[in-house]
C-alpha cells in the first residue's frame, strides 16, 4: 500500500514546535517541491492525498531563524518564532501580552518590514493606530513576514517620566558637588 504523505510526517513524529511547517521540501526525481504543510491543512485532507513513491527525499527544516520581534512598551518584548505561516499582528501582540496599559501609547505600533533580499530597497513601515478597539480588526487582517520588527511606542508622559529618572539622579549629583563646594569655600 503507497504512503502519503501524511503518513510519512505522523511516522517520523516530529517535533511541531520546532518544526517550520511552511517550509516543508519534497524532492521528486532530482526536483524540489516546496510545500506549505500549514496552508495545506487549514482546508482539510490536502495532504493526506499526496502519494509518496520509491525514491522520494522529505525535509522538513527547523524554525528557528525565522523571527518576528516585538518590541517597546509591551508586557513581553521577545522574539516570536514562525511555524506557520499566518501570524497576524494580534496574534504577535497577544503572545507578547499586549500593548502595556501604563506605559505604550495605542496610537504608536508600527511594523518594520526590512529588506526580503538584497535589492537595496529601503524599510516599509506601516502604523497601526491602536487607540480604538476597531483597529484591532485591521491588526487581526495583517499578515507578519519572518524579520518583520513591531515595535510600540511609549506614552507622552512615559517619556517624561524617564527623562526624570535619568535627570534626578544627575541633580543629585550636581547638588552634592555644590555643597561640596560651599564647604570648601568656606574652609570646612
């Protein structure tokens, strides 16, 4: 009886969470077919109908370069790794744990998209204002690339308040060297 394909990736049970599944390669007869396991399951049994044959070589690669970054004024900043092929901005918001309720301003995520290949083309960024509830259905919309960066913004007064903090402590100096100062002068 002929194994599919299917088969052949439930026998080798491989590891899906480290496991890119979108950048699935079958090579047939010295030719490479790169084939999006991911995609080809969301509708159904695409995948249980392709008939492997003597011969045939599967590869299945590791998803550990393929990154999406989430950073700034969220509760989780990290690196999110691929393994599918439909990660939506929310969905990278919401496994950061959102934008922070203190700190983030909802009117400032972005997406950078660097470069794909070397054309020397220049970063696209694209805004997302997330102030109102409603842009999240926007964000659910846009589909994130491996290297994209997210990045959200810090509020007005998240921005003052760190400039106090770097500036008290240098007024704490600055007062000490006054008296320091006066002491001297005084002869103390």
């Amino acid at each position: 009886m002929p194994l599919t394909l299917a088969q052949a990736v439930g026998r080798a049970r491989i590891n899906v969470e480290e496991a890119d599944l979108s950048g699935f390669v079958l090579t047939r007869d010295g030719t490479d077919y790169p084939l999006d396991l991911d995609a080809l399951n969301r509708g159904g049994t695409v995948a249980a109908d392709v008939y492997l044959k003597p011969g045939d070589r599967l590869h299945m690669p590791f998803n550990d370069r393929k990154q999406v970054y989430v950073i700034g004024e969220v509760l989780r900043p990290q690196a999110l790794t691929f393994k599918t092929t439909d990660m939506s901005l929310t969905q990278a918001l919401g496994r950061t744990g959102g934008l922070n309720p203190v700190t983030a301003k909802g009117g400032a995520v972005y997406v950078i998209r660097g470069m794909e290949d070397n054309s020397h083309k220049q970063a696209t960024v694209y805004h997302l204002d997330a102030a109102s509830p409603v842009a999240f259905t926007l964000a659910d919309r846009f589909p994130l690339r491996p290297g994209d960066v997210v990045w959200v913004g810090p509020a007005g007064v998240t921005r003052w308040n760190r400039f106090l903090t770097q500036l008290l402590p240098l007024s704490g100096i600055i007062s000490n060297a006054a008296a320091a100062q006066y002491n001297f002068d005084r002869g103390n």
